[in-house]
C-alpha cells in the first residue's frame, strides 16, 4: 500500500535519511526506533505525503506519489490514519465533534453517522467523554480520542508517532491493544517509538517487525529486542 524505495531527505543542507526502503503491505505491523533527531517522524511524513523525498520514490496505493496533484494527495492522504505524537484538537468542541472533523472537512460532503461515532468512542473508551472539551482531558484520553480521530475514515494504513509518549504504563498496553485490534483488521500499523518495553509487549502479541533508523539508513532491528 505504501513503498518508500531509495528514498532520501536532506533537511538544513546535510541527509537527514538516506536510502531508505519500506514496504507497508495489508495487515502488516512495524515499530520504528531509533534515538531523538534520527528522523522517525520524518520517515511517517514522508509515508503520508507531508514532506516529499530529495531523492527516490514514494509509491502510495500503487501511484506515485510526485505524479499526484494536490487532489490526489488528498484523496490518498484520507486512506491513512496519522495519530500525531503532539496531538491538537479545538478546544472550543467537544470530543466528539473533534473525533468526527476528518469526515466534517472531507470532499465528501458527509458528515459523521451519529451511530457510528459513539461505537467508536465507545470502542476507544470515551463513550461517556463525549461531550468533554478537550482541556478537560487526561494525556490517556486524548491519545485515545487522537486514535479515534485518525481511524474515523475508515483509513487502511495507521502511522503513529510516539502514540504512548506522553501516558502511564498501564494506558500504553491499552493504546496498543486497540492499534492491534486494527491490525487484526487488515489495515497496516506502523508506531514510531523509543519505549522498547512496548515492543516487547507487543511481539507477544502480534507479528512486528522492529525497524530502526541509525546513521540516517533504515536497518533491521536486532533481536535482542
């Protein structure tokens, strides 16, 4: 669904990544390590189409992604699920309406189906914080309306950057429950992420390959993870 080949990004005159090759396939599931500033949420931008490569080719659902004007990029963009690591609602609306805004500001003209919505914030846990302005949030919470956000589409790839960064233990294993419940699904996961006790938990649970960013190339992770 989403292959990087070649790729390379060069950021304030020096190579940020450099020939990076990756292959998102249906139902598959990736971590991506690697130390602050090697460019993990480079990499997750360049998937979705934010920042283009300096050198190689980003194929997104079998086009590439160069060759597609600003209406293709949007059309492709609505088929991934992005959960930003310093995730912004509208304080102003309520849960529920920030949850439902990708659909709200779509070419579709649809707006949300009132059932559909509260399964989702039911299936995320905030069925009863739906009418709850964002500040009135726990960091857990708003990392979950944040994944329900990025799901609402129905998307089938799901980029996530540091989804856990910022929340406890116990609401970490939560978070991943629900991103594996997704890759059961069918849709592609990849999670940028520095908490290698989250991989490991993971790896008892679903087939992950760990992948890590290091010298600006993209590499295999060991398995001493």
């Amino acid at each position: 669904m989403i292959e990087l080949e070649g790729v390379s990004y060069s950021y304030g005159g020096g190579d940020l990544l450099q020939g990076v090759e990756l292959t998102l396939a249906p139902g598959s599931f990736h971590f991506l390590t690697g130390p602050s500033g090697a460019g993990k949420t480079t990499l997750l931008r360049l998937c979705y189409g934010a920042l283009r490569p300096t050198a190689g080719r980003v194929t997104v659902f079998g086009r590439e992604l160069s060759a597609l004007d600003r209406d293709g990029v949007a059309q492709a963009r609505r088929r991934i699920g992005v959960v930003h690591q310093d995730c912004q609602f509208l304080d102003h609306l309520p849960v529920a309406e920030n949850v439902a805004l990708p659909v709200a500001v779509s070419e579709t003209g649809q707006t949300a189906d009132p059932g559909n919505l509260s399964e989702l914030l039911a299936w995320v846990g905030l069925g009863a914080r739906a009418d709850a302005r964002p500040p009135e949030l726990s960091g857990g919470e708003r990392q979950r309306a944040a994944l329900a956000r990025a799901v609402i589409m129905s998307p089938e790839v799901i980029l996530a950057d540091e989804p856990t960064g910022n929340v406890d233990w116990e609401m970490s294993q939560r978070l991943l429950h629900l991103l594996i419940e997704l890759n059961r699904l069918g849709k592609a996961v990849l999670i940028a992420t520095h908490d290698l006790m989250l991989i490991r938990a993971a790896k008892s649970q679903v087939q992950a390959r760990v992948l890590r960013i290091a010298d600006r190339r993209l590499t295999a992770a060991g398995a001493d993870l």
